[in-house]
C-alpha cells in the first residue's frame, strides 16, 4: 500500500496532529507486519509531479478516496483519466463529491471500517472484465463533462438567472399517431448501444404485452420478455419492466429472473435487485406507510367502490400504497362517467397523488412516479444513458426527463415528450431483437 500524503496546511496545530497520528499509526503496522525491506505502508509525505503521479495512477491495482468529509475530490477523477487501458478500481466515499457523478465507482461509507475492508478485498479480486465495464463508464463520465463543459454550463446558468421565471410547460417533440422512420429508429438505437453503461426500462401493458379488456388474461410477448431476459445478462446493461400492475401481479405474468428488476405500482414496489447493483440507492424510506396514510387509503379505497357500484363495469384494484379505479369494462357512458366522479373527487384530496390512464385512475398516497423509478433505477445501476419505452399517460413522467444520451420511444399515438415513435407489441420486439443484436456484437 502506497499512502500518498501530500503536504498541507503545515502551520494549522490540527493537521500537525493528524500527520503525528497518522505517521505512529504507519509505523505501528510496519513494525508488526512488514518483513525487513519490504514496507507494508509505504508513506509519502512530499509533493509529486504530474508525471510521477499518473504513473503511480497508473501502477496501482487499487486506488482508495475514502475522504470521511470532503469537496469534490478530484484526485478520484485524475485516476480515472489516467487508464486508459480501462484497469483498475476506484474505492470512493460516498461522501466526496465527485461519488454524485462517478456512480461506477466501489462506493464506500468510511466511517463503517468493515465496509470499507470488504470493498478494498473485493476491489483487488475483481474480474478484468468487470473492471473494464465500471472503467468505461467512469471515463466516459470524465470525459464528457470536463471542466469547460462546466464552465459552459455555469455561465449559461447565470446567464438565465437574470430572466423572468416562465411557466414550464410539458415539452412535446410528437404528435399524432405516425411512427417515426425506420432508419431513424435504427440509428438512434445503434448510438445509445455504443454507450459503456446502460439502463433499459420498458413499461408492461400497452407496450411488452397488448392490452385486453380483462387484466387477468393479459398474454406478454414471449419473444420481447426474452429479448429482455438476455439483454440482461449482457456486461454493462441493466434492465427493468416499471409498471403500474402491482408487484406480485407483474411478477406472476412475466416470470424473469433477479437480472431484471421488477417495478410496480407506478415506483412503490420494487423487487429483488441484481447483486451488482447499488440497492444503497433505491431509499424506500419515503414510501413507508404511517398509520396515517393507511387510514386515507381505506377511506380512498371505499370512496371508489362507491363509484364503482355506480357503474356498472368499473372495478377497484388496492396496492400497498395505492387505490386504481378501473373503467374499461364499464357499460355505455360509465367510462365516461366514472371518471368524472374519481376527478371529482380527487378535488378534495391535495395530499394525494392523483394519475389518470389509460382507462384507469391512480389514487397513491405515497408520491411515486415512473420518471422518479427509472431516474433512480439509472443512478442505482451507474448508467452512462437510458432508454425507455411507454405507450401511456403515466410514462410522460419518464419521457420529460430525458437527457442527451438518453432514448425514448412512444408505443403507439398521442402527443408525447418522447422524440420516437413505434407502432405497437410487435415494433417493441423488433427494438428489443435490434438492442441485443448491436450489444452483442460489442462483447
């Protein structure tokens, strides 16, 4: 171990102290531990230049910033852009700064030293596979946002912070039903496939599976849930299937494996999650339900069957943090009526959560979205960019969030923020089949 302490703010008592601390501690662990010649610590405390720093970036198998309160860190950053030959691993602190963009890092919480220790041993027995993956991202993030992308940014910024705030309304790059260009489609899918780290999200009805009046006997595309099962085994790609079905009933119609993570509810319910991936993230304590919320629930829930025995047709489903109105098999007007009288009272409720559908209606007492699952899915999974495909309502929370790198394709019409448009449940499998076919080519 090469402990690189570089010398500052030599005057100050405290850093004094520590450099005491720390140079005893080094030489308590050499005496006990390092044969004659060969120290276990070797301790640096001079300046050294650029060059023999990166190649001592360079040499290192692994390289610890586990500050336990700190800035940006950029020294976590000059490693990354010092491997080119995309080995090695970077142990960061959750606590740096930099540990908000360098998501594919090891991230460590350093007060916890038996954390720590298990992410240093599991660092140096990592497969240079996996190291070339987590590398690839790191410096495609390094890379992309350098400092005068910053400087760009933040003087933009500034510039816009002297204008008059303006409405913000829902950007619309489609309208109508016309699907885009094949060639179109194609070429965006063969960028966002050359990206290192990846994250494909798709909603279920409507766009896996088509939809039919009974819920129940919904028939998933078998060749799309493959396609996605085998894309989630490839290096480098995350996958999930968000859905406003709740957990248990999604889980029953697809049957995947653990690689792809499963998201019901519209967010409130997510499943088993790959061992890779950085559950830390997924922070389910904004979804716990107080006593308080159970008891709106219930009083939601006996409100709309209420309204459902009204209309003949229309049924309520319950979730653990929700109440859906259902008005597809509703009689006549009922549809129609129904749901005015769900909007009608949804008026009265400005705590709750309010998501119209596709003939559906989302009453969620906990706030949850798709744009909030996926937007968390992808900092959970380190991905560089994501795509995602929803043909409804509730998956424009997704699309207006879309970033550069980012794809979005609408399943089926309607004006959408999404910026391509396939047809239906048989577009989506030729997407999928294309995905695994340009990522496959890459490993």
């Amino acid at each position: 171990m090469i402990q690189v302490a570089t010398p500052s703010r030599e005057r100050v008592e405290a850093y004094r102290q520590l450099r005491d601390e720390v140079e005893l501690t080094v030489g308590r662990i050499n005496g006990e531990h390092a044969p004659i010649g060969r120290p276990a610590v070797s301790y640096q405390h001079h300046s050294f230049n650029r060059r023999d720093m990166t190649a001592l970036f360079m040499a290192a198998d692994v390289v610890l910033v586990t500050a336990l309160r700190d800035g940006m860190n950029l020294v976590a950053k000059e490693y990354v852009a010092s491997r080119p030959d995309l080995h090695g691993v970077l142990v960061l602190s959750e606590f740096a700064g930099a540990a908000d963009e360098l998501r594919a890092a090891v991230l460590v919480n350093p007060h916890d030293i038996d954390e720590l220790k298990s992410a240093i041993l599991r660092s140096l027995a990592m497969p240079a596979e996996e190291q070339e993956e987590a590398m690839r991202s790191l410096r495609h993030q390094v890379m992309e946002h350098d400092v005068q992308t910053w400087a760009h940014n933040f003087l933009q910024q500034l510039e816009e912070s002297g204008t008059p705030e303006q409405v913000v309304t829902p950007t619309v790059h489609l309208t109508g039903d016309t699907p885009s260009e094949a060639g179109a489609v194609d070429a965006a899918l063969t960028q966002f496939s050359e990206v290192p780290r990846l994250l494909i999200a798709s909603d279920f009805d409507g766009v896996i599976a088509p939809i039919v009046a009974d819920r129940d006997a919904v028939q998933p595309d078998a060749p799309a849930l493959g396609a996605l099962r085998e894309l989630s085994e490839l290096p480098g790609v995350a996958v999930a299937l968000v859905s406003g079905r709740a957990l248990a009933d999604l889980d029953s119609h697809t049957r995947m494996p653990s690689s792809v993570v499963l998201v019901g509810s519209h967010g409130a319910e997510v499943g088993a999650l790959p061992p890779w991936m950085q559950s830390e993230v997924l922070d389910k304590s904004a979804l716990a339900m107080s006593p308080e919320k159970e008891e709106l629930l219930a009083s939601i829930t006996t409100t709309l069957r209420r309204i459902a025995r009204a209309h003949p047709g229309t049924e309520v489903e319950t979730k653990p943090t929700a109440a859906v109105l259902h008005t597809r098999n509703a009689k006549g007007r009922g549809s129609i009526n129904a749901t005015d009288s769900a909007l009608e009272y949804a008026m009265t409720l400005p705590d709750v959560t309010v998501t119209p559908g596709k003939e559906v209606i989302e009453f969620a007492v906990v706030p949850t979205s798709k744009g909030v699952a996926v937007d968390t899915l992808a900092r959970a999974s380190a991905a560089d960019a994501w795509l995602y495909l929803g043909d409804d309502v509730t998956d424009e929370s997704v699309f207006a969030q879309l970033g550069e790198s980012d794809l979005g394709i609408k399943v089926g019409g309607g004006d959408t923020a999404a910026r391509l448009r396939i047809a239906d449940t048989e577009a989506v499998r030729g997407v999928l089949k294309r995905l695994l076919e340009l990522r496959g080519e890459k490993n």
